[in-house]
C-alpha cells in the first residue's frame, strides 16, 4: 500500500489507498437439509488521487503491477471529472472491539450443528406445519486506508450472523430473524419458539375486508420507508437539487415520538466502524430527533461541495450491491438506530382493533423514491382483528408518502431488531391501509 | 491459459472438481447533471473452485494465485463438513467433455474506442436529457464490462468464451407542482459500441414522459385490466413464472416443486414461454454457461403448458432432466446459480390495438421501475401508464404498482401481441446481480390485475 500510494504521489497532489479483505464461510440449508456451502477470501486495493479540483481513480483484485494501477488512476485523471474535496488528516485512533480472535477457532461442523440444533427447535413447534430455510456465515473483514494527508486507519472485523426463516406453504413468503455479533452465538430458543408461533397463527389465508387498517411495520419492512428518507436527507440529493427535505433543517417531519440517528460505534455489532470508507471519524448522528429533522449526512465531496464537515458517512455502497472497491464512496446511512419506544410488539399487537403486521414487502425499489413515494406488495401482511393475528392477507399492497406517515406515527415498539441497515423497532401508524 | 488452470486443478482432487478464472476489465463514466463525476477502467480477476466429495459440493472463491492451496484446502474442508456432518448428499450431470474457445463478434470493440470517444457520446445523451423541459439534474451513466472466462473440469472440459456488455443508462429527475418525478433510459447490449450510436430519440422520448408525468396524476388503487408493453411483459414474466423456471428455486421446496410438475397446466393457451439466452445481440447472451455447458433454448411453458425448466448440472441430477447451460454467475466473485438468460413470451395473434380494445376502462402501462417476487406472489412497477377509454391510451398516470398471483395471473392473460421487442437493460437480484439477465415479449392484455397508486 505504501509504495502504491508514493507511487500515485509522484503523478498528483494528493492521493488515497484503500485495502480490503474478507473472509468469509456460507452455510444455507432448505427445509432443514443442507443445500450450499461457500468459502471466499478477496482481497482489494483501490486508489484515488487528485490533482488541483480534478479526481481519478483505479481498482483491482491484486496489484502485480502496481504501476499499471497508477496509470490508470491518471487516465482517469485526465478525464476531467471534478474533485473539490480534500482527504482528511491523521486523526486520534478511536478503536472499537469488533475482532473477536475466537472466530478463527470456529468450524464449519460446529456453525452446521448450530443450523441443525435451530431446524430442530422450530420442526419441534412447527409439527410439519411449515419448511425451515436457516442461513449463517461466519469469517473476517480487514479494512486499511492510508492517505498522504498522514492518515493510517485500519479496523479489523470478524461476524458470524445467523437468519432462521419459515415459509409459508407454495411461496417464499416467510416470516424470519436474524442476529449477529462479533463471534459465535447460539441463537435463543426463545426468539425460535415466538417465530414458529407468529407462523402459525399466520397460516390462514384471508382477504383484508374493508380499508382503515392500522399499519405495524417490521424491522425487516422499514426498509422501504428508510430507502426514501435517506434518499432525501443524503448531502448528494441537496447538492443535486433533489432532496425533498431541502430548507427543512430543524422542523418537524415527523410524530414526536419518532427519533432516528445513524451511529456507526454500537459495541457488539460486527458492522460497527470507527472511520467510514474514506478514513473520516465515525460518530453518532441524528437524522430525526422527536420528529424534529436533523441533518443531512455526507461524505467528503458532498460536504465540500455544500461548505460542511462531513459526518463521516462516505461508504462504498451500490443499491444493488457490488464489489465494494469498485464502488466510489457515498452518503450511506449504514448503521441506524431508531429511538426504542415504551410498548412491547404484543402490547401494539393487543391494542390494535383491524391492523396488518407487516413482515416483509415486495416492490421496495418501485416506486418514486425521491419524492418518498412506496408501493409495495405485502409479504406477509398478518391480519389482524380485535388485538389478536389471525392470518396472512392475500394479494395486499401498501401504499404511500413517507412524509404524511411519518407525521402519523402513534406507537414505537420497546425492542430494537436487526436488520439490513441498523437496528429497528416495530413502528405502528394508524389507519394507512 | 488451459495447460495453467489444467495444473491448478490437478492439485485438486474429488469426485469432481472444475476450475474458472475471470479476468474482467470494466470502464464507468457517469454525468451527474452536466458534471463529469467519474470516467476511467480498472482490471479486477479472480478464480472459483468447485469441488464435489463424498455428496459434499462446496465452492471456494479467490482473488489471488497465491491462495490456490488454502482456497483447495477450505473447499475440500467444506465439502466434507457438508456430505458427512450436515448428511449433504449432491450429485452433479456432468456433460461429456467440450473444447472451445469463443471469440466476441462485436460492431465496434468497445476497448478499441477511446475513452474521450465513450464520454463524448454519453455527454451528448446526457445534453439531450438536460436541456429537457422541467429536467432538473440527471445521471447518465456508460458502463461497459468484458469478462474473460476461462472454465475447465476434471472431466475434460476446457471453455474460454469472453462476454462482453456495453450500456448507456441515463436516471432523469423532472420537478414541478411541488412534486418530483423520475424516468430512466437505456441503451445496450452484447453485440458492441455501435449500438449506443444514433439513440437519441430513446433519451428525447423518455425526457419528454418525465416532464409530463409532473402533470399526471397517481392511478387510483384497485383492479384493472391492463395491456402491458413488451418491457413491462418481459418484467412481467421475469418476475411472475421465470423464477419458478429455475430450478435450483424450488429445489428445496417440497410445495412449490410439486406444483412445478412438468406438464401441468399453469396458464392460459394463448401463452408460450421461452428461454434463450443463445440469442444473438441481447445482452445476456452467451454460448457456454459459468459450468463450461452450453446455453440453449428452452421452452418453458407451451400453450399453458409447463414444458421444462433451467438447470445447473447440480440440479439437473436432481430432477433428473436435461442440462440446459443456465448457471450463471455475477462475475469471479461468486459460484453459478441458475438464472434466466434471456426469457420471453412468443409473439401472438393479436395487434396490439386489439388488446387495448379488449382491456375495456383499464390500464395500459409501459417501461418497468423493477419487479420482485416471492413464491406465488409478484410485484412489478412501471414508469408510466394510460387510462384506457374506448380502446385507445387516455389520461397519464403514475405510481404504478403492480401485483399477482403466478397461479392466477397466467391464466388471465386474455391476448397476446403480434409484435416483440426484448429490452436493452438486463437486470436480476438473485442473490448476486445479474447485468446479463434479458427479458422481452410482445404486448399482452391481462384481466384484473391489482394495482396500488399512493
């Protein structure tokens, strides 16, 4: 890295080496027999360099030649795209505890028997009334940027994530967890028995009747609700002109209740990161507080380009994913956390007289995202009437704004989930359906 | 390059065991309004070695040659973890063995045209676009990627077939009436750089819609006859019946695989379902799979009748059928899986006229915003779309969602077009994404099919 980096020094002003590799094992079995196993060990190195407000960029798997890395950082140079921004300086190590070396003991043969102990416990409850699908993966992330503002931040990672699932019969339709953390973790039978109990009273199939239904919306389902807000509260939509909460700083888009930040540092998580993709201090940062917003969140060139500090949000991150050294580095709200309310999901559950639970979604990405719009398949709905689920709803849509919803929050859930992007509750809004 | 992969994979060992290594060179310019963001092409490479022991299969994938012992090693760790811990009992159809080295056929190599060349004709798009009525920024982005692939097995195969894709892909964003709207254009394919020549009139075209859907309204909520246009079939029968076509899907799913029964009918007679993915020019096409098996048509329902399905050689074995060449994957980072090549719908009797004659006060809808589905039930979006009244597109609309049941929707298709067009943007989420993945049909009328506005 370091001879990459004096090399990219001497064509440019500035320069940017980013080192990453993992290592990683996937287990997935299907109606509780073993169906794949995977092992992968990449490695990628990508550089940026600038020179006056002009920035290039290269990427590969392995710099044989580092040079021909280095000239193809300078033909994209060449190119002329616009670099305002500067790489952050050396800055004080803020490390977290997200290695755990005992991932380096853990075996395949145990992480299997682990599957087979959770098939176990949900065949128990389920009485063949339903097929497990259980995947886990387990390895290590070693991340390095070095800059030649003097920065050297590196963050070792190792996870081992674990997600049962039940589907529902002829579909993919499933109700499912999942949880991670630094190293292995049995999962509880606790969470295992909830879930085979949530599936079975989802197992009629109904028709939603008439419209007025209140919305409990899952942490795997607020996705799609967090896809629109970040579109419009990422520093890259203001600069563009499209942020639909631009001039919005500081007034309410939302029920008091509701608070969202983003915070990268949670102990614990294996996601957790104390620098962001292009080496900036990782910190907590509102987005929503008591229905209040915020700010914006940015990485370097979107701070530059609106005059701000960035908030260290630069991640390398597609929509549809991506081999991340080939991404450049965006606003990405990777790591957010809503603010825990005070009712337990079957306190929501009993004071809801018509409602859906809704557990998942089809169509997240449909939709005119931009301006917060969502029209999304429900997948599954569970029905449910007069405090109690009484099965999944047939060919149900949900549709919206994000911002009239927001403002029509009227429970937060007192448990935060894992999902895709942070840790959510279960969220009611009344009467959306 | 065979001698080389030949002597890693005689260190390998295994009832089976193949070797591919992926070299792929990728150039990206994208415009974000009338700035040049990024312009320029890495060189990315990477192997992936499979290995079947004792009914263990297992995958192993590296960046680096240097790790061919540990990738040998963890992979056969991994097989037997499988077969006799985890009572895994795979077994694979493998093919006779093949030489073949392909060649791209090309209209302009898109890595003999110079890079100023590529982003002279994105930016001239991206002029077009900008210089639209109500466009207040767009993202016009060329992509181009070349996948050399070299595949061979301890059968005897050895394949090297490059694949080539180049894209002009332009995301525009209209504001007006306090609302924004948004449109995407596409040009590409397999077949080389002179196709993205001469395409202005696609990007006009859709510049001109996205302004005038800051004047529609959203569809109301409810059930609709709706004529689709051949993108939107193509999303369609991606979407609703392809991915029970995969067979690696339904595999492990005793309910669905039991419906799944070949020669059961599933859907009306008017339709018939194919896939191709050997179909020369589109952009998913290829003449050798990620398993070294070559690509082939294959119909997949006839007149409603469900007739085959693809397959990879593991789940060939499985259902005992035919091997179809369809494992497929996103590049050197992953393992194949089974994915649709290029799927359509056969053309039919009717003009589309007729079918909008036929949908009554319904629902013409055009241009997909993405599908997603789950068993039975299927989602797809659109970008636009017309009441229908008195047979002819009436008032704009938005917003459109649409959503089904396979089981239901294929037997409401009501009547098929005359005309066919496969779209120029592949798209797949499965798991990995798939750029390749292809999809077409002619129009198509089908009844009462629910649609959510906002």
């Amino acid at each position: 890295m370091e001879k990459l980096l004096s090399m990219a020094r001497g064509i440019a002003d500035s320069a940017e080496v980013y080192y990453r590799e993992t290592r990683e094992t996937e287990i997935f079995f299907e109606d509780s027999s073993p169906s794949s196993i995977n092992h992968s060990h990449r490695v990628g190195f990508a550089l940026r360099i600038k020179k006056g407000e002009r920035g290039g960029s290269s990427y590969c798997s392995e710099p044989k030649d580092p040079a021909e890395l280095v000239r193809k950082a300078a033909v994209s140079l060449d190119a002329g795209a616009k670099a305002f921004f500067a790489f952050p300086g050396a800055h004080p190590a803020d490390e977290l505890e997200t290695f755990d070396p005992e991932i380096e003991k853990l075996s395949d043969p145990q992480v299997i028997n682990e599957i087979q102990r959770i098939c176990a416990v949900l065949n128990g409850e389920l009485k063949g009334k339903g097929q497990c699908n259980v995947s886990a993966s387990y390895g290590e992330l070693f991340l390095r940027i070095i800059n030649t503002a003097g920065l050297d931040v590196s963050q070792k990672i190792s996870f081992y994530k674990v997600s049962p699932q039940i589907l529902f019969p002829n579909s993919q339709e499933s109700l499912r967890l999942k949880q991670s953390a630094t190293g292995f973790q049995s999962f509880p039978d606790s969470r295992l028995i909830d879930l085979a109990r949530a599936y079975i009273c989802g197992l009629p199939v109904l028709d939603a009747g008439p419209k007025g239904l209140d919305a409990i919306i899952s942490p795997d389902a607020f996705h799609v609700l967090l896809w629109r807000l970040e579109a419009a509260a990422s520093a890259a939509s203001l600069c563009e002109g499209v942020s639909r909460l631009k001039g919005k700083m500081g007034q309410k888009i939302a029920s008091d209740i509701f608070s969202l930040e983003d915070d990268a540092r949670i102990k614990g998580n294996p996601q957790s990161r104390w620098f962001d993709d292009e080496g900036v201090p990782a910190r907590s940062h509102p987005v929503i507080e008591n229905g209040v917003f915020r700010g914006f969140f940015s990485n370097l060139d979107s701070a530059s380009r609106l005059g701000l500090e960035p908030t260290g949000h630069g991640y390398r991150t597609a929509m549809w994913g991506g081999d991340p050294v080939s991404l450049k580095p965006v606003p990405t709200l990777a790591h957010c956390r809503v603010r825990p309310g005070s009712e337990s999901l079957d306190e929501i559950i009993a004071s809801t007289r018509r409602g859906v639970l809704i557990e998942g979604v089809l169509g997240a990405h449909s939709g005119n995202i931009p301006n917060g719009d969502f029209s999304v398949g429900l997948n599954p709905g569970l029905y449910i009437e007069k405090g109690k689920i009484r099965g999944r709803l047939r060919n149900t849509m949900f549709s919206g704004n994000i911002y009239p919803l927001f403002t029509r929050i009227s429970s937060v859930g007192c448990s935060l989930y894992e999902s895709e992007r942070g840790m959510f509750p279960y969220i009611k809004v009344g009467d959306v359906l | 390059m065979k001698r080389l992969l030949g002597n890693y994979l005689g260190r390998v060992g295994g009832d089976y065991s193949d070797m591919r290594f992926e070299r792929m060179e990728r150039t990206r310019i994208e415009y974000r309004g009338h700035e040049l963001l990024e312009a320029g092409s890495s060189v990315n490479q990477g192997f992936v070695l499979r290995i079947l022991e004792n009914g263990g299969f297992a995958s192993a994938c590296f960046t680096g040659v240097s790790d061919l012992d540990n990738a040998i090693k963890r992979a056969k760790e991994c097989a037997q973890s499988m077969g006799s811990g985890g009572k895994m009992n795979a077994g694979l159809l493998v093919p006779p063995p093949v030489e073949d080295e392909i060649e791209l056929c090309l209209k302009g190599d898109p890595r003999a045209v110079s890079l100023e060349e590529k982003k002279a004709t994105l930016s001239s798009y991206n002029r077009i676009v900008m210089a639209s009525k109500d466009m207040i920024t767009a993202s016009a982005v060329y992509e181009e990627v070349t996948r050399e692939r070299y595949f061979i097995n301890s059968a005897g195969t050895y394949v090297a077939e490059p694949l080539s894709t180049v894209s002009i892909s332009i995301r525009m964003i209209a504001a007006g009436n306090g609302v924004l709207q948004n449109g995407r254009a596409v040009v590409g394919g397999s077949n080389g750089f002179e196709r993205l020549l001469g395409r202005e009139d696609v990007f006009l075209r859709k510049a001109e819609i996205v302004s005038r859907l800051l004047d529609a309204r959203p569809v109301e909520a409810g059930t609709y006859n709706v004529v689709l246009n051949p993108e939107m079939t193509g999303v369609f029968i991606h979407e609703a019946f392809g991915h029970f076509s995969e067979a690696d899907l339904i595999e492990h799913n005793p309910s669905l695989r039991e419906k799944m029964t070949i020669d059961r009918r599933l859907g009306c007679e008017l339709l018939t379902v194919c896939d191709d993915p050997t179909m020369p020019a589109q952009i998913g096409h290829y003449s050798y799979d990620d398993e070294g098996v070559a690509g082939r048509r294959v119909v997949l329902m006839q007149k409603g009748i469900l007739r085959g399905r693809l397959h990879s050689m593991q789940t060939a074995r499985s259902y005992g059928e035919n091997l179809t060449g369809h494992a497929v994957a996103e590049d050197f980072r992953y393992a194949p899986i089974v994915r649709m090549g290029c799927i359509y719908v056969t053309p039919g009797d009717n003009e589309p006229s007729e079918l909008l004659d036929g949908a009554g006060e319904g629902l013409y809808v055009l241009d997909s915003k993405g599908g997603q589905t789950s068993g039975e039930n299927f989602t797809f979006g659109a970008q636009y779309g017309y009441l229908i009244r008195n047979g002819k597109p009436g008032e704009m609309v938005r917003d459109i969602n649409l959503m089904g049941n396979l089981f239901e929707t294929l037997f409401a298709v009501k009547g098929v077009g005359r005309d066919t067009a496969i779209s120029e943007m592949g798209g797949c989420g499965k798991a990995q994404m798939n750029i390749r993945s292809a999809m077409g049909g002619p129009h198509i009328l089908i009844k009462a099919v629910r649609a959510g506005g906002c």
